[in-house]
C-alpha cells in the first residue's frame, strides 16, 4: 500500500531535550516536505526537498533541521524544542513539486507538545 | 496579507443543501492550484485540482479565475460525510501554499 508513514504519533517531551521525527515513503517520490499546522494558520512549510541530498527551507525554518539521505526518508530534528514548537507536524511527499496534478500524500501527523 | 485567504467558516449546512467556498491568492505567479480535504485530526487529502476552464467531479465542481485571483469550490446536495475542513492549496515554483481552511458541517 502507497503511504507516508511518521513516527511518533504524539509526543510529549520539555524544554531543550532533542527530538526526532521520522517520516518515511514508499513510492519512490522526489519530493517530501514538512509542514505544521496551528489554528487559524493553516498549514506552514517547514523544509523541503527536491531529492537526496537536496533542501531548503521553506517558511518557518528556525529551530528545525532536516535531512535527506535516502530518498525514502526525511527525518525532522528539533535540536533544543521550545514551547512554541508545539503543534500537528505533517510530513507529505509527492512525485514532483506539487506541480500540475501531482498529489501531495501526507503523512498521519504528529503531535507535538513541549513542556 | 496572507498569501491564500479562505473565509475560516464554520458553515453548517442542511443535508441536500448546496454550499460554495471562495479562496483568494495574492501571487500572480502561482502555476496550479488545488482543493484539499480535512477531517478532524486527520491528514489532508487530495479533493482535486483546479483548472482554468473548471472542472467538476461529481458533486464538487471548482472554478479558477486568474484574473481576479480567486479558486471556488462549489458542493452540491450536501452529504453528512462532506463534514471537514476544506484547504485552499496554490502552488508557486515549487512552493505550496495552503490557506487555514473552511470548515463545513452538514447536519441532518
């Protein structure tokens, strides 16, 4: 079956102890990309990447790592998590950039809570 | 000014009802554009994508005006199971943007 798959699925953790996020694919796709989401902000690009090797930042960066070294996987690292990094964290993947008719599949979520 | 502005609702609507959703862009260099659904707590789906010439599937049937900058979806005889969220996506190179979305409850 074609999925995104994220782990954990919640999480409660405090201020300043390193997390990671994995979100792992398998359909082969090149681009995979994290977002997340907060009431009335809709979602929000945190990274992407076009393909191994490859990211950039999307609009909230900051206090975020990413990397890809597989094309299947695209872990998220919070180095020191903050309060306000609380929220529902998507990780989504698609063939190309989204372009066209390209669908975006999306990962289950994660929810994050930093005490 | 946000990039994709949705009105955030909620709209309830009586089951059979038919029920439009307007969504605003302000980059002119957007290239496509999509309507995205959302149950509560759930990831989005593809509902579909948004064509110049409009396109429909269905009871869903979305609209895409270029000059004014705006993308509609409208929903024809409302379902319970039409209930979520419903994301406004428009893609500019590369970049996806999602407005906050609009919530509809169909009731019985």
């Amino acid at each position: 079956e074609a999925q995104v798959t994220q782990n954990p699925r919640y999480l409660i953790t405090v201020t300043g102890k390193k997390l990671t996020v994995t979100c792992s694919q398998n359909m082969n796709h090149e681009y995979m990309s994290w977002y997340r989401q907060d009431p009335g902000l809709g979602l929000r690009q945190i990274y992407y990447s076009m393909n191994v090797e490859v990211t950039d930042k999307g609009d909230v960066p900051e206090g975020y790592k990413v990397s890809r070294k597989e094309k299947r996987n695209f872990p998220l690292i919070l180095e020191s998590p903050s309060p306000n990094q609380t929220s529902l964290y998507f990780c989504a993947s698609s063939s190309s950039s989204g372009r066209d008719t390209d669908t975006q599949y999306f990962g289950p979520g994660t929810r994050l809570t930093v005490l | 000014r946000k990039e994709v502005e949705q009105d955030p609702g909620p709209f309830n609507v009586p089951e059979g009802a038919t029920v439009a959703f307007n969504c605003t862009y302000s980059n002119s260099a957007s290239q496509s554009f999509f309507w995205y659904r959302q149950d509560c707590r759930k990831e989005p789906k593809l509902l579909m994508s948004v064509y110049s010439s409009g396109n429909e599937d269905g009871r869903f049937t979305a609209q895409l005006n270029r000059a004014s900058q705006y993308i509609s979806l409208l929903i024809r005889d409302s379902k319970l199971s039409d209930s979520a969220t419903y994301l406004c996506v428009v893609n500019i190179v590369d970049d996806m943007r999602f407005g906050a979305g609009t919530r509809l409850t169909v009731k019985p």
